[in-house]
C-alpha cells in the first residue's frame, strides 16, 4: 500500500509541474496528452483531475462510491449505491480508518471542495481514492443518480 500510496504522490508531483507524458512505448508524447492526464495513464497511479476525468476512471474501474455530504444533501439525490460519510460529521477519521485498504474509492459531494478534502484526507490514511468532484461531475460521467 505504501508502494502505492508513494506511486500516486510521485505522479501528482509530476503533474503539478507538468512534466506528466501519456505512457507510450514509443517515448514520443503527443501534446494534447501532455496538458491533462489521461484515464490510460491516470489509471496506473489512480492520479487524476477531479470532477468529470475522475468520475470517468471510477466507473471505468468499478470504485466503490462515498458522498461526503450531510445526509440532508445525500436525502435529496445521490449516486446509487454510494456510502454516506458526512465530512463534517466529527466522526468522519475513524469512519475512514474503518475502510477497507484493500477497495478502491471514489468520492463526491455537492460542488467539489469537500470532496477533494474527503480524497486528502483517505489518501493520507493509505487509501486509493479519486476525487470525483460533484454530483453532477459523477453523473456527467455516467454513474446512475437517484
């Protein structure tokens, strides 16, 4: 998991400095794959931008789905099947250090703030998570709402 959790912030590094190139067993990088990560190539590392490219690579790899929203918001719509863990609930640490290491996740909540909090916080715990963004990224990218 170290391994992992070590891989995923080597690749964010290099993404934050824009030195990401799509994986190609040529060497030579197109330069529209160089401006945002792939789902190909975020897939390795489980890197990838919130919102909308997240969601996309969840779905793809079959995610197991948290809404970090108040139950009230989660009450009014919410990807089916997600898990309801209330960021704000004081209990949200330990709900997380209960997770299983061994699952992947995706997470969302209303517009994307929390969501990448939600993400900060499981990945710093060794969890392997993508930032979803909102709910409306999530459906934008397929996952059925209710």
């Amino acid at each position: 998991m170290r391994t992992r959790t070590a891989l995923s912030l080597a690749a964010l590094s290099l993404a934050g400095l824009g030195a990401g190139t799509a994986c190609s067993s040529s060497g030579a990088a197109d330069a529209a794959t160089t401006t945002a990560p792939t789902l190909e190539a975020a897939s390795a590392a489980t890197v990838v931008a919130p919102g909308v490219p997240a969601a996309e690579l969840a779905k793809e790899q079959g995610r197991t789905v948290i809404d970090v929203r108040t139950p009230e918001e989660y009450a009014e719509g919410h990807v089916v099947d997600a898990e309801n863990l209330n960021l704000q609930d004081p209990s949200f640490a330990a709900n997380i250090a209960a997770l299983d290491p061994d699952t992947t996740y995706v997470v969302y909540c209303r517009s994307g703030n929390r969501s990448a909090t939600a993400a900060a916080q499981m990945r710093a715990i060794g969890l392997d998570v993508v930032d979803g963004g909102a709910l409306t990224d999530m459906a934008d990218a397929g996952w059925p709402t209710i």
